[in-house]
C-alpha cells in the first residue's frame, strides 16, 4: 500500500504539511490547495474505511454533502484517488473537538446544542442522515463556532459497518434501529445527539454496559 507522508502533493494539487489525526479509516492532514492557495483538511482513506462498493458509496455520498451549505457544518470541496486510494478533501477548521475538550459550563453545553441542532436540521432537510455522530465528529474553533463533521464518509474504527448492510455508527450513540439493521431517518441521528449532550451534561454515558450491544 502507497505511504503518504508530509511533503506529498496528491494530484499535482495537495501538498500535505501536518497530520492532523490517524484511526482505523484512514488519515487526516493538514494541507495547502496549491491550485487556491488555501489551506484544506485530505482524509485519505484505508481499506478498512470502505467496502466493496466503497469508491462508488464515496463518490454519492460526497456529492450529497458537497450540496450542503450551513456555517455549522464542514464543507467537503474535492474528492479523488492516488493509486487506487481514495481521498477527501474538506475545510480546515483550526479547532478541537468535544471529546478532546469538553465545554466549559452549562451554557457552552447549549451553545453547542443549539449550533449542532442547526446543522442536523438544514442537514436532514437536504435528505442526508449523518449516522455517526458522537463529541469526536463536532469540532469546535476558539471563537465558539461548533463544526460537524463526517457525514458517514470516513468511519471511525469504533464504528461498526458492513459494506453491503451499511450498519455504521459507534455504538454507545448507536439509534436502536440503525443497531438492528432496520430503516432508519433522521430521528436516528436526534438519539445520538441526546447521547451526546447527557454525556457532556453527566460526564459519563447514559448506557455503558461492557457489550455495548447488550
């Protein structure tokens, strides 16, 4: 498998200057737009971080997000492939997120409430259900601005997925229809939020049991 490391330009474009963060889907960098002469976040992704008809699945559904326009959510601007390795390339937002750094108090807990409401709300009135949210996909910049990201692109490696099922979603914000392979909507991403903010609010998930599932 192609090693990329700091200093590659992917596509003649991307210069990759920092790594940003590694999981089981693949890797995030820091990189400059060399075409717009911006900085961008590339997620390139592993084989772990799609199935058999992971190129195509990418393609829809970054079309699908590339859609969406709202303050609260990062933008996807490019997709494409070195080597038969796919890549996203999304706005960088110069920010942490909630599992790294909680809020601090009751009142930032509501701001980020209110911020990732809106984003849910403009999300699923475009028709896309983001599947996996959790405090490590909202990311939040040091003016307060709350940033979701990850729309069921690029899963987390705690995520559970089949490429044909599309079971996806860490399980401890797991909706229990999305659990059990059943349809799901929107609400699914409302219960994963609920899971968020008691965790945010309590310090501790509302449903820890040792199986997960259970």
């Amino acid at each position: 498998m192609t090693e990329f490391a700091t200093g590659a330009v992917l596509n003649d474009r991307y210069r990759l200057e920092a790594v940003l963060g590694r999981g089981g889907a693949g890797t995030v960098f820091q990189a400059h737009d060399l075409e717009l002469d911006r900085d961008v976040a590339v997620k390139i992704l592993t084989s772990l971080g799609f199935g058999t008809d992971g190129r195509a699945r990418l393609q829809q559904e970054a079309q699908a997000i590339a859609k969406l326009n709202h303050p609260n959510i990062v933008a996807v601007y490019d997709v494409g492939e070195v080597d038969n390795i796919p890549f996203i390339v999304m706005e960088y937002v110069n920010g942490q997120d909630l599992h790294r750094r909680a809020p601090d108090g009751f009142s930032e807990i509501v701001s980020v409430a209110r911020q990732v409401s809106l984003a849910l709300q403009h999300a699923h009135e475009s028709g896309v259900i983001h599947r996996d949210l959790k405090p490590e996909n909202v990311l939040v910049q040091s003016d307060g601005t709350a940033k979701l990201v990850d729309f069921g692109i690029a899963r987390s490696v705690a995520s559970r997925m089949t490429s044909e099922g599309q079971i996806s979603g860490t399980v401890f914000y797991l909706a229990p229809e999305l659990a059990l392979g059943q349809d799901y909507d929107g609400r699914a991403d409302l219960y994963a939020l609920g899971v968020m903010l008691y965790e945010l609010s309590v310090g501790s998930l509302p449903f820890d049991h040792r199986d997960p599932l259970w």
